[in-house]
C-alpha cells in the first residue's frame, strides 16, 4: 500500500470553554461561638475551593467569585466539615453556568488562648543540705500564663507555685532558675524575675554552756 503524499499537516482548533473562579464560603455566628472558643482561620472549601463558570465572555467577566449560602455556627465550639452546602447562584448574569452548585465547607475552630499575668507568687526553696540555711532574694515572683480565658481568669496566686531547687548545694552563692508548677490546662510563658540569687551557709554549731561551779555548804557547829 503506497501512500501519497506520505505526510499531511493536521491542525486542530482547540477552544477552552469556561473560567476558574474561587469560591468563598459566607459563615454567620463568628462572634456567637461557644465562650472562650474562636476560629482558627476563614472558613474554605475542600477538597478545592475552585469552580468552573461558564457563559458569554462578556457576562465571566463580571464574576470575580462565587459565595455560598450562609451557614450558622453561632454556639459551635468543634471543627466541622459541612457537606453539601449550596453556591449562591442568585448573583450571577444571564447565561452563566457553574460546572457543580454544591461544595464542601471546613470549619476550623479552637479554644482561644488568653494570656494573664499573677503576681506576688510566694518563692520556696527545697532541698536544702542538712545542717545548712539558705537565704534567697527576691521574695515573690511574677507569672505569665496562658490557657483558656475561663480558666486562666480563676486562678489566684495559691493556684501556682515557684520553686527553686537547691539539690543539696554546699556553701555558697548561687544564680538559680526557678520552676513554675501549674495546674493542669495551663501553660506559663514568662516568669519574673528569671533567676533567684541565693546563699547557702553553714549553720553555726550553737555553743554548750560551761555548768556553774556551786559552793559546798558548811556544817554549821
């Protein structure tokens, strides 16, 4: 079989239909969450928050993005991908279409973190060497704490506690960071001062008194 010509040159018109827009889900409640919770970042669409449109060139051009109904998260205080949540269609120009009217919405929300700061935090020193004393300056410390605004917002100086660990140091004077207990849920950030000056000395033996000589009484005759 013989072909003639043996080559041709095929050309195709390739027309791309339609326009990627984005789409931007439309919440109510952000400022109705359960207390003390908040969101972690804007509300998107998953797995893609992309949609094709479709129409006139001249009636695309007035779509810059799509929104979807509102959804309500007043009173929410868990993350939450709502299914099924429908594009806001009402908006769009007259012979333009959308390759899906439906989408995935994810809602991310967290505890919020609040920070406080207690002062006149009482500092004690433990594990001091026997037959020791130590001395330290300053007396109190100030925290920074962070947790959840409930939480951090009930706890009082008693809650917390400072310690600075001697670990049986001899005689001396020592620089030492001190240790922040907390209750569970609560994190400190920052403490006040950051180190304890201390000075750990021998204590002096105390002194035995010499008895007192007492005189014999005589006989009377």
């Amino acid at each position: 079989v013989t072909l003639d010509p043996a080559q041709v040159t095929l050309k195709v018109n390739l027309q791309v239909s339609g326009q990627v827009r984005r789409v931007i889900p439309e919440v109510t409640g952000t400022d109705a969450l359960a207390p003390g919770y908040e969101l972690v970042r804007p509300p998107t669409a998953v797995p893609s928050d992309e949609v094709i449109i479709d129409g006139p060139t001249d009636e695309i051009a007035k779509v810059l993005y799509l929104t979807t109904e509102p959804i309500d998260i007043t009173g929410w205080n868990e993350s939450k991908d709502v299914p099924n949540v429908a594009l806001d269609l009402s908006k769009l120009p007259p012979g333009v279409t959308v390759d899906h009217q439906t989408v995935t919405v994810s809602i991310q929300i967290r505890k919020q973190s609040f920070q406080q700061q207690v002062t006149n935090i009482p500092i004690t020193v433990i594990n001091v060497k026997a037959g020791t004393t130590a001395s330290f300056t300053p007396k109190e410390a100030t925290v920074t704490i962070e947790g959840s605004q409930p939480v951090v917002e009930g706890l009082t100086a008693s809650d917390i506690s400072v310690v600075v660990d001697l670990n049986g140091a001899g005689p001396g004077t020592y620089q030492l960071q001190p240790r922040v207990i907390m209750p569970a849920g609560v994190q400190y950030r920052d403490i006040n001062p950051q180190n304890i000056s201390v000075t750990v000395a021998e204590i002096e033996p105390t002194p035995t008194p010499s008895p007192t000589a007492t005189a014999t009484p005589t006989p009377t005759p």
